[in-house]
C-alpha cells in the first residue's frame, strides 16, 4: 500500500498516537506523517503510508486553522490544557480593539514557539524539558501568515475570538493567541484548534478513523497517489526507453525529453523538483533540472522503485 491519507485527527491524540494506530489498521509499519499537530487540536494530519513517507519532503507547507482564542487568562501551554498562570476579567475589550491589534500579526512575523512544544533545545524537546519543571524558553524564529479573517466575536467576562488562520509551515497557533493577548494587555490562550488545511490536503475530504476503519472493512479505501499530493510539482513525461536509466539513478539530457514535454520552459523547471511519470502515467519519482556546462539535464533525486 503506497500513497498518502488525508486524516481528520481526533482530540487527545497525538501525532505519534495516529501512526500506531494506523499501522494497526493498516496492518502496515512504514506510516509517516506531515507537520506535527497538538494532541488537543483536531483537523487535517497528512499521512504517508509506504514508500510516500520519503515524499513527505516534497509536501507543501502551506497551512490553515480555525482557532478560538480567549482573553483574560493565560497558561502554560498556551492553550486550555496547561497549568492557568494568569486570569483577569477582561469584560472591557472590545472587537475594535482587536481589530486594531491583529495587522502586527499577520506578514512575516518573529515568534516564539510555546514552552511545551516538539521544538528541540540541546538535543531536548521543549515540552520534555518542560515537564521536567526545566522552563527553556525556545528561540525566536521567522514565520509567515498570511492571513486572518475573524469569523465571530464572543463578548463577556472572558471574551473570545475565533479566526481564520491561513500560514506558512512552523507557525504556531497557540504563540499567535498568547501573543494577541499581550499585545491588548488582557492576557490570551488558545481555546480551540482545527486546522482546515495543510499541504493541499482539505478538512472536508478527510478521513476519521472511524470512516477510514469502514472503508477497509468494505474494501474500498484507495490511497491519495502521488501526483495529487503534490499537486505544486510540475510533471515531466519520459519516455518507456528512458525508464531504466532513470531507475539506475542516471541523468537525463533535456533534450531527450523536450519533445514529450513541450509546454515545459526548463528555466523555469530548474527553480523547483518535478515529478516524473512514464509516459503511460507510471509514478517514477522526483527530479531536478539543472542547466550545466555541459549541458541542460534532469537529476533524479528519489526513484520511486
């Protein structure tokens, strides 16, 4: 069984906790899965099911969350699972006030992951680190957002917001709530989590375990092939002859290919990895394009074999 699976992860698992139980469903040890999501949280979990986990790399980062943030507290997860630090009646804050608030975070923007997250410090995760009372506050990164769209506003005593987060691979939604919060003096965790998004992969065509768990039984489940994984990708067509070379790991001269391949401008195919399929649609693998001296060629880089 090869190709990827578009999970719609439970609350209270984790990603590790997803891979195990598929490897039982599947009756499959090579799962992998795509860009790491929190127990708590629920949604999209890109999953690699055989020789796709060596895909995973080639996956988009492109992210997106529906998140609902509450003001007037704050804990030591950044979300509603961790120890409370901090909590105050912030009755007063109003949707304007947020409004005002919410540009500083959108764009690329420098973050510091949450205490309790899977970043390592010193060969440690954070959250380990954490849980062994030793608070290592991780290093401040870039990431990118580039989006948020409120979607509703919830006044009172601890009022709450919930948005539309759409983001670059790293963005940690809990620092954006956390980080909200300070910014209008009132203290902020996140409430909920649902990524909507993540590396093509949609919400509304994900699998539960549940639906994944009955379509085995029926005999129907069908793995999300290559080519529409990663769909950014272009594709290059080449030709039955040339087949061998490319499972031996040779390079292919452009020009051997040109003809099977005429919408292609190879500049342009040289800034990104393509994959390769045979001409009658059989997944080769992935490539890369280079313009040397000695001419214009095509690198493998993973022989799907």
């Amino acid at each position: 069984m090869q190709g990827f699976l578009n999970l719609n992860k439970p609350s209270g698992f984790t990603s590790h906790d997803c891979v195990a139980k598929l490897r039982k469903l599947l009756r499959l040890k090579r799962i992998g899965h795509g860009g790491t999501l929190d127990p708590a949280a629920t949604g999209v979990l890109p999953m690699a099911l055989g020789k796709a986990t060596r895909l995973l790399q080639y996956l988009s980062h492109e992210k997106a969350y529906r998140a609902r943030i509450r003001f007037g507290m704050t804990t030591s997860t950044d979300d509603l699972e961790g120890e409370i630090l901090t909590q105050s009646a912030a009755a007063g804050l109003t949707l304007v006030q947020v409004q005002q608030a919410l540009p500083q975070f959108v764009g690329k923007i420098d973050q510091i992951p949450p205490s309790y997250s899977a970043i390592q410090v010193g060969g440690k995760r954070l959250y380990e680190l954490a849980r062994a009372g030793q608070l290592v506050e991780a290093p401040l990164r870039q990431v990118e957002v580039q989006q948020i769209e409120i979607l509703d506003w919830h006044p009172g005593e601890f009022p709450e917001l919930e948005v539309e987060i759409t983001c670059g691979g790293g963005t940690y939604i809990r620092s954006i709530a956390r980080d909200l919060g300070a910014a209008l003096e009132t203290g902020g965790t996140l409430a909920g989590l649902v990524r909507t998004q993540s590396s093509g992969f949609q919400l509304a065509e994900s699998l539960t375990l549940e639906a994944l768990a009955e379509q085995l039984e029926a005999n129907c489940f069908a793995p999300i092939p290559p080519t529409a994984a990663l769909p950014h990708l272009p594709i290059v067509k080449i030709s039955e002859a040339l087949t061998l070379r490319w499972r031996q790991g040779q390079r292919l001269c452009w020009p051997d290919l040109a003809e099977a391949n005429p919408q292609i401008d190879f500049e342009q195919l040289c800034q990104t990895p393509c994959q390769v399929e045979r001409s009658d649609g059989e997944y080769l693998g992935i490539g890369q394009a280079a313009s040397l001296e000695t001419g214009k060629i095509l690198i493998p880089k993973l022989v799907w074999d």
